[in-house]
C-alpha cells in the first residue's frame, strides 16, 4: 500500500469515526466565565491564581453520564443564586452564551418578581385554523402526537415576526392541566424559525430557580423547572417591557431549523413525552 | 372561543378572536424597532459572520459576546480534537470546556494577528491530554455502527459497505495500538484535517517536524497493520473499493 492510499484510508475512517453528539459546551463555559471575574491584563497573576484554583477543583475522574449531567444542573442551579453578585460584564458573558437559536437566557439580574408583571398579556399573533397558520408561516408546522394533545384548542399565527413566522398552540386546562401561573391556559406551545445567528427573539430572565441541560431527540434544550421572567426582544435584541411576564415551567428546544417553548403546569417527564411527539 | 379558553383567570388575557391586525399586543415589525438604545457589539441577524481576528480583538478588549461567539463556533472542533486525543466522550467535554475557560483568561496573552483556532486547540489537547494521564489509559477510538454515505452516492452493494466498514475497523485498530503521540500527529492531519502548520501549533511541536513525524507514524503504523497481518488485505479492499 502506497504512503498515498494510506492517508487516504485514514481520512476516509476519520469521516466514519464514532462520535457522541458534541455536549452543549457553550452552556458549560458559560456558567463558568459567569462564576469567575472577568479578566484584565492588570490582574494577570490573581487571574491566573484562580484558574489554578479552579483548575484544583475540577473533578479529576471521569463519572457517569448521569452523574455528570446531575452535576451540570447543579452547576447552573448555583450559578443563579451566585451570579447575582457578579459584575454585569460576567452576567452579560452568560447571556450571550447560554440559549439557543432565537432564545437569549440571562441568569441573574432582579428576580422576575421585581421585573416582570403576573399573567401579562400573551403577545399572540391571530386566531387561526391549523391549516390557515401552516399556509402563513415559512416552515412545516409540527403538532404533538400524545393523546389528548393532537388538537389544541386554539391556534394563533403571527406571519411576520420573526421573518418566517410565528404558530402558538393553546391548550384549555383540564384535569391532570391545571391552569398554569403566566398564562392561565392549560399549555402554551410555540414554534418559530430563529435566523443562523441568534436573533434574540426571546429571552428568559432567570432568578432563583432551577434551569437544566435536556435533549429532546437528540436536540438541545433547557427546562426551566421554576416561574422565571420571561420577554420578547426586538430585533436590536433590546427587551420590550410591554411583553415582560412571569412564566411557569418552561421547556425550550430546537429540532431542525426550528425552535420551539412549551409553557405550563406540567412536570419535565410531561413536557418532554409531549416535545418529542410533536410531528 | 378564545375568551372562553381564559376561564376566569383575571390578568391573563389572550387577545380577544376577530380583533384582527390594530392590537396593541403586536410586536413591532422588524423593520421598526423600538426606540432603545441599540448596542454597538449587538450581532445582528444575517449580517456575515466576524473574522476569527476581529471577535478575538473585541474579546480582549473586553466583549464577552465577542468570545461567545468564537465559543459557539469552535465547540465542535474543540470537542471532537478533545475526543481523539481522550477517547472518551466524558473527559472529552471537560476538556474543551476547561479549555475554553483558559483560553478566555489567556487571551490577553494571545499574540494579535495570530491565527486563534490553532491557538485554541493547543489549550483544548493539552487539557485533554492532562485528562488522559488521570484515567491512565487513552480510550479506543470506535468506527460508527450504522454507515452512512455522502448523499448523492449510489448506495453500495450491502458487500462493499460491509467490506468498507471491515478495513475501516481494522485500520482503526491498529491506531488505536499507536504511542499517543503518534495517534495525536494522525488525528491532526487526516482525521481533523489540519494543516501542518497548525498541527505543529495544536501539537505544541516545531513546523518542520510535522512532515517527518507524520511520516514516521505512518510507518509504525504500517507495521502494526503488518503485524496484524492486514497490510495485505488493507491494501487489496483498498484497491478493490477505491473512488
């Protein structure tokens, strides 16, 4: 075998080789440059002294999956509690990298309580039919599966914004779907196609609450466990107060090009069976 | 029907059906936003992408969202560059996290005008590799089971995937036998397919070495091949199942 098929046998296995789908490492670093001051030439040497630090308290063997991902949640549960102390530069540091397509999280900050009025308006677009919002909007619209949740009660379309569109799924509370604080509806489901880039349509302020890494088929996401801010942003990415309401447990996640929020009283288990039905 | 939905939840208003497009629960048009103050370092939808060289000038000036967005383009690079040196998935994520970490607070070390992702795969390896002597052993690295083709290929005959998949096993076999050091200057070049110059950098090893390192890691593993006695059958389904 010549030098030549060699390599190129080897960058033909280097297309094939196993690889676990890459780890929301954005997120990761994100809690962590917001635990840590943010660095200036001037405080090199304290700078460097506690990255060693925290070098010191990695955790030096590797754990299972599960254990790790128990970790990760803890890490971000702390983290909404410890950065409200830190400097805004920090904050803004996990703002900018936590979130997905079309979705801003800032940690910290004013609790929601303070910022954000109890079951403000929802900002949908208008009532329409299944059909109608799917001929408006540029993107296949997917419906939960479950039982019980193949028709929402209601369906609004907002054919503009953001670019593509915009379909929210009401679902009327009913047993085993209490009404939820936020919304006073049973679920409230929306999908949207966010650009390449983050767009920022929404955002999610986090106070004290739990907020976990999920995957829904294999795609990220976040549960948000607990009430938490919750905004639209205009294009600028700047916060539209008008909008600003408290949300209940809320899970967000992409799938394809779009990505999608479920709001209401319902636990993760729920929230994901329903997430990962919808087609 | 869509007030009937509200029950009698007070606040909790979804805008009432038929009131058609004058609400004021709109949200601006895009082309209209409001009047805040727009930030300068704002990303803005659609606009093309920063260089590597500018987001990394911004970032040491201090804006994080600079380096959120090299973050968010590098991770898979990070983590699969991690993933060969470990071969594990789990030290793998730690070390492109912690590495990204220390490249943010080295960055006011980092020479302007130099390329960054060579510079950052330097610290990621490096972290990994750290990873590597803790666990003591450096994992295999595994063939995907399910194969899958680039589209617009003929599917090949179930024979010459399985024939494929069969030299791909053992000629990943015999990497995985290397020195670490060979398998980390084979993974540079044909698996991450970087170039010399930067594996030189991600290696942390002069330039002109790159050419005769690489060369000698072909060679032991061309001996490990020979030793497996599958030089011979590598060598035939290659020419059996070439382009």
């Amino acid at each position: 075998m010549t030098d030549r098929e060699l390599e190129r046998a080897l960058a033909d296995l280097g297309a094939h080789l196993e690889h676990s789908a890459t780890p929301p490492i954005a997120a990761a670093v994100a809690v962590r440059l917001a635990e840590a001051p943010a660095p200036s030439p001037g405080r090199r040497g304290r700078v460097a002294r506690a990255a060693r630090a925290r070098a010191r308290l990695r955790r030096p063997l590797p754990r299972p999956r599960w254990q790790r991902l128990a970790l990760a949640c803890l890490a971000v549960v702390a983290l909404a509690t410890a950065v409200l102390a830190a400097s805004p530069a920090t904050r803004e540091a996990a703002a900018r990298l936590l979130g997905l397509r079309g979705v801003r999280i800032e940690i910290g900050g004013p609790g929601p309580a303070a910022t954000t009025r109890v079951g403000g308006e929802l900002y949908l677009g208008d009532l329409a039919t299944l059909d109608e919002a799917r001929q408006q909007v540029r993107f296949p619209v997917v419906v939960p599966t479950v039982p019980g949740f193949e028709r929402p009660d209601a369906v609004y379309v907002d054919p503009r914004v953001p670019a593509d569109g915009r379909v929210d799924f009401i679902y009327r509370p009913r047993p085993g779907l209490p009404a939820a604080p936020g919304t006073g509806v049973g679920l409230l489901v929306t999908q949207f196609r966010a650009s390449v880039d983050q767009n920022f349509v929404k955002k999610a302020q986090l106070g004290e609450g739990s907020l976990e890494v999920v995957t829904v088929n294999g795609e990220f996401g976040y549960w948000f466990a607990t009430e938490h801010g919750f905004s639209y942003l205009d294009r600028n990415g700047n916060e539209l107060p008008e909008t600003s309401r408290l949300a209940g447990s809320t899970l967000i996640w992409e799938r394809g090009g779009l990505t999608l929020r479920l709001e209401g009283q319902v636990s993760k288990e729920q929230a994901l069976r329903i997430a990962e039905s919808m087609r | 029907m869509a007030q009937a939905l509200l029950g009698g939840r007070g606040g909790s208003e979804l805008p009432p059906h038929g009131t058609g497009t004058a609400r004021s629960t709109k949200l601006p048009e895009p082309n209209d936003p409001c009047g805040c103050i727009k930030h300068d370092t704002q990303s803005v939808e659609g606009r093309p992408l920063d260089t590597d060289d500018r987001l990394v000038e911004r970032a040491q000036q201090g804006d994080v969202h600079a380096y959120g967005a090299l973050v968010q383009r590098y991770q898979n690079l990070a983590y699969r560059t991690a993933y060969l040196v470990t071969g594990a998935a789990a030290d793998a994520e730690d070390a492109a996290q912690e590495g990204f970490v220390k490249a943010y607070y080295a960055l006011a070390r980092f020479r302007a005008g130099a390329p960054f992702r060579p510079w950052l795969l330097a610290i990621v390896a490096n972290e990994a590799r750290n990873r590597r002597r803790s666990a003591r052993r450096q994992g295999d690295l595994a063939v995907r089971v399910a194969e899958d083709r680039p589209s617009g290929d003929a599917a090949p005959s179930p024979e010459v995937a399985a024939l494929a998949g069969e030299r791909r096993r053992t000629l990943l076999a015999a990497v995985n036998r290397l020195s670490a050091a060979d398998r980390e200057m084979i993974a540079c070049r044909y698996f991450l397919e970087l170039s010399e110059a930067e594996v030189a950098a991600t290696l942390g090893c002069r330039r002109g070495t790159v050419k005769s390192r690489t060369s000698r890691a072909l060679t032991r593993l061309r001996a490990v091949l020979a030793e497996q006695g599958d030089g011979q059958a590598m060598s035939v389904t290659l020419e059996g199942g070439g382009e």
